[in-house]
C-alpha cells in the first residue's frame, strides 16, 4: 500500500469516527444538561466525583490488557481468540482486586469519605461496567471495527439520558441513581457491541506466553494511560478535596466541556493507532501522523476561538445561571485541551511503534507539571491552570519522544515475533 492511500484510508476511517462521534457530542451534551438541571449542586458535585473515583478504578485495575489487545490484533488477527480468552480470566479477577483495594481506599482518602458505604458500592459498579465497555471497544478497534466501537459509546449515552431522565421525572434525583442507571447502560451496549462484532467473550485454557506479553505490553501502556488520566482529573480530586461540592460542580462542568472538545481529536488518534500497528513503511508512517497532527491542531484551534466565544452564553443558559462560574476555569483549561488534542494523535503514533518505554515519559512529565500547578493553588481556576500546564508539556514530550522513535518497525517486528506460536488454537 502506497503512503498515499495509506493517508486517505486513515482520513477517510476518522472522518467516518469523527461524524458518529459528533452524534455522540450531542448525546454527551444532552447528558451533561439533564444532570446539571436534575441534580441538586451538592448532588451534581457529588456525581461527579462518584463517576471520577470509577474512573480511577477503571485505570488502576486495567493493567494495559485492553491496549496489549488492540496492538495484538491489529498486528495479527487471528489471536482473537487467545486474547479473549486470557482477557475473560483476567477481568474475573481484576473486578475482585478493584472491589477489595477499593474499598480501602474509600476508607483512608479523606477526599473520597463521603462515597463510603452505598455509594461505594456504586464505585465499583461504575468501575466493573466501565471496565467492560472498555474491554469490549479495544477489541472491536482492534479488528478495525470503528463505527460499532462508537455506536457502543451512543447507545450507553443515549440509554443513561432516557434512564436519568426517567428517574428525574420519579424524583430518585440522587448521584448514586443516575451513576447506576449510566453504568448499567455502559455495560448493556458493550454486550451489545461484542455481538454486533460476533465477538463471544468465552473462558477456555489461558496462553500463558500470549498472557505475559500482553503483560509486557501492556504494563507500558498501563502506565502511560494511567499518567495520562491523573493530568487530566488529578485538579478534580484536589477541587473536590479542598473546594467543597459546589466548587467541584463547577469545575466539573468546565472539564464536561473540555473532554467534549477532545472527542474528535481522540478519534482520530484511535484510527491512527491500529493502522500505523500494521503498517510497514516508516515514510507512511510519519507522513500520515504529521498529516492527522495538523488537522487535529487546525480542528483544537476552531475549538477553541468558538469555546472562547460562545461559552459565556452558552453555559448560563443551557445549565442554569449558577455555572456562570465554570467559564472562567473553562478559560484557563483551553490551552490544555487544545494541547492534549495534538498529544492524543502523537501518543498513539509512539505507542504504535511498539509500546517504548518512552511513551510513558509524556504523560509522567505531565503529572509533573500538574503537581507543580496544584502547588501553586488549589482553587478552581488555578486547577484549570494546572492542567493547561499539564497539557502543554504532554504535547511537547510527546513530541519529541515520537520523533525520536519514528523508524522503530524492527523492534515491534521483534515483539510480536513472540506471539507467533500462539496463533493455533
């Protein structure tokens, strides 16, 4: 394949992400607007806070394994089965590890107290069927199955929007309800999607050498997305630790909008990511991850000028006059989100040459900075700042780290090499 088919295949693969991740930016809204409208501020700080802690459990106990799956398959398809196999052990026991650390954790870190009890069972619920939908839309993105990986996103946001909306109209207008009815939806379209791409999620013998190099694999990446996170929601955490529940609110409608923002440029990294797994020619390579940075940096910028612009009019009015006050930690955000934009496309162009140890480096700096911010203040704009600062530093080690291992084809051929004898059955 030419590198100039190899660009428009990629191109044309995001363009068709990008237009049903459009549809789920509208259902992403429209969620954002039923909880801010139905949830008390104390109620919608606590739900925010809730989904985040679930968040952090989906990171911690993953342990890269969905990722490894992606890389595997796209790299060669027929270890479906293996991996599936080895991926449905793995999850049986990571859904008891997050349970037991789970729980300790609620009870030690005085920020997450007020989920101990019934609202910590919630967390791990948030957290188990979290799991799911991301096991299940690794594996489909693997087999280049992009569009049923974004529809399982649309029908567990479009199913949570009807099932909150229901419980609004009961009056069960608490954190942990609406928590419950979006993750059981999360997980009921994960399932969905499994079939759709006649994926059957079955326990047999495990391979235990295709075991440890998703282990291998995955450990890097693990460590990688688990960086990444923390820059992104650690300014949450210390909002909510030392902000209270209205200055969380805030701060969380601000971080709605900005992860809104990053759907687009996620999904161009998503289709980067598998396609430059399987392809050969570094010139391709480069050419086509410098060709999608730059339309990912033209589309941030639009973002941008439009968020800078419309916000003020558009968040007193759609969520209630209240969060008039997430504009200005919005404001001090964008400078992140654009970067961080940029750096999904590079990070998944580094991890695509096999995972090196320097695609943790990125996001390890990031925290860094991050920390540095927090330092600085913990309020809700100077969290803001802090994770623009977090933003601006990701893009540029990645950057850099990317450029450094362009041409690195014989290592990933080395790597998966290992693989090679588990592809019989």
């Amino acid at each position: 394949m030419s590198s100039a088919s190899g660009i428009v295949r990629i191109i044309q693969q995001g363009a068709s992400v990008a237009g049903t991740r459009l549809v789920l930016i509208v259902a992403s809204f429209a969620s954002s607007v039923v909880v801010a409208r139905a949830l008390p501020i104390e109620e919608r700080g606590r739900f925010g806070l809730l989904i985040a802690v679930g968040a952090l459990a989906i990171q911690f106990g993953n342990f890269g394994l969905p990722v490894a799956n992606t890389y595997l398959i796209a790299r060669q398809p027929s270890l479906l089965t293996p991996l599936v196999a080895n991926t449905t052990r793995s999850f049986l026991v990571v859904t008891a590890f997050i349970g037991v650390v789970g729980a300790a954790a609620l009870r030690l870190v005085p920020a997450w107290t007020p989920l101990w009890g019934p609202a910590g069972i919630m967390v791990w619920f948030v957290a188990v069927t979290g799991l799911i939908q991301m096991i299940a839309q690794n594996l489909l993105i693997g087999r280049f199955q992009f569009s049923t990986s974004n529809l399982v996103d649309i029908v567990a946001r479009m199913g949570a929007i009807v099932g909150m909306m229901l419980l609004w109209a009961w009056g069960a207008v608490t954190a942990s309800w609406f928590a419950f009815v979006a993750s059981l939806f999360a997980a009921l379209a994960a399932f969905w999607g499994l079939h759709r791409g006649k994926i059957t999620m079955a326990i047999r013998n495990p391979d235990l050498a295709l075991w440890r190099l998703q282990l291998r694999l995955g450990s890097r990446a693990y460590v990688a997305c688990l960086a990444s996170f923390v820059v992104s929601r650690l300014p949450l955490y210390l909002v909510g630790s030392h902000g209270g529940m209205a200055e969380t609110a805030y701060f969380t409608q601000a971080l709605v909008i900005a992860d809104t923002m990053l759907v687009v440029p996620n999904a161009l990294g998503t289709v980067l990511f598998p396609n430059m797994a399987a392809a050969r020619d570094a010139r391709e390579r480069i050419r086509a991850t410098l060709r999608v940075a730059a339309i990912t940096a033209g589309l941030m910028a639009i973002g941008v000028v439009a968020a800078m612009i419309l916000g003020p009019i558009v968040l007193p009015f759609v969520y209630g006059r209240a969060y008039s006050a997430s504009m200005p930690v919005l404001l001090a955000m964008l400078t992140g989100v654009a970067a961080l934009g940029v750096c999904s496309v590079m990070q998944n162009a580094l991890s695509a040459n096999g995972y090196p140890w320097a695609s943790v480096a990125s996001p390890v700096a990031g925290v860094a900075a991050v920390a540095v911010g927090l330092s600085v203040s913990s309020t809700a704009i100077g969290c803001g700042w802090a994770y623009s600062l977090g933003g601006v530093v990701m893009l540029l080690t990645s950057s850099i780290a990317w450029w450094l291992h362009r041409n690195d084809w014989a290592e990933i051929q080395a790597v998966t090499s290992e693989a090679a004898p588990t592809q019989n059955p």
